[in-house]
C-alpha cells in the first residue's frame, strides 16, 4: 500500500482538470500541463479532489500509484504557484546575462558558454543571481542542474555554481597537510 497513494489531491479554485482517457489535463492561471496515466491506475474527481486507486493490487501499481499521484500534485501546484530555483555565481569575474531566449555564462573559461532557454521557462538574472522559474517541475529542475553543471563549485575556494543555500564542503589546502 502506498501512502503517497493514499493522499487525496485537493483541487484550488480557479483550476480546471479534464480527464480523456489516460490523459489528464489541468489547466490554471499560469498555464495548462498534461499527462498521462498508466493504465494499472485509476482515477475520479470527488467533491474538489482527485482520488487516485490501482485497479489491481501489485508491486507494480503500488509503485506507480504514489508516483502518479505525486506527478499530479507537482501539475496541480504548478499551475497555481509555479516552481522556482535560484542559483548562485561565485567567483570573481563570474557573470550571467539573459539575450534572445538564451543565457550567456562567464565563468572563468576563455569563451562563453551558452544555454538554450527551452518553452515554458523563465530565466532572469539580478547580481550574481540565476532565478530559473516555470509550471513543470521536472524542467526546472533539470534546467537548474545543466546551469549548475557547467561549472560546479570547487572545494578549495568555493568558486563555481550553486544552488542558494546549497553548503559546500570544504578543504584544506596544501598548507594544512604540510604542518602535519
């Protein structure tokens, strides 16, 4: 049995789900999101929630079933209040700018490098901050991690990408293993 599974999604005012066949669609006031649902679980719509229930009790749906029902809140909170992910430029000379639906990194190599803003996401940029923002989860995420990827922050100084708030474990230099 899964507890995710279990839970029921409340539906916000001001959202609109449409079910075709496997396909859910949830439409609100930042946008519209669709997915599709496997066919081991089932779905209804009571009284302003989803419930979500296997149609036969496996492995399989049990895993399926606290993932789709997961999937669905991310569409459902997406829609509402969007995800956002905010990443941090540390170094001297690092710079971010946005231009024509692409982000322009200098971080300490000898040519820019470049990333492709896909559909659907926000990237805007204050100081040495990336705030990278959209309704899909999933892409915000992974747009987050390619940024981050391009230059990862270092151990020994800390120089690099990111994420704010994200610790970094540090090292001692040369000169600490010297003196032992």
């Amino acid at each position: 049995m899964s507890r995710i599974g279990k839970k029921n999604i409340i539906i916000p005012e001001g959202v609109d789900i449409k079910i075709d066949n496997r396909n859910i669609t949830v439409k609100g006031p930042k946008g519209e999101i669709s997915h599709e649902i496997p066919r081991i679980i089932g779905i209804e719509i009571k009284d302003k929630a989803i419930l979500l229930n296997p149609k036969k009790r496996t492995k399989q749906s049990s895993a399926l079933w606290g993932l789709t029902r997961s999937l669905l809140f991310n569409c459902v909170e997406g829609v509402t209040n969007g995800f956002e992910k905010q990443l941090e430029l540390v170094g001297i000379g690092y710079r971010a700018a946005v231009q024509d639906k692409k982000l322009i990194l200098e971080v300490g190599y000898s040519h820019k490098k470049e990333i492709d803003i896909p559909e659907g996401i926000e990237i805007s940029v204050k100081k040495n901050i990336i705030i990278v923002s959209g309704i899909n989860k999933q892409q915000v995420g992974a747009i987050s991690a390619k940024i981050r990827s391009v230059r990862p922050p270092e151990p020994y100084k800390g120089k690099g990408i990111k994420y704010v708030g994200e610790k970094i474990r540090r090292k001692e230099g040369k000169k600490a293993m010297a003196t032992t």
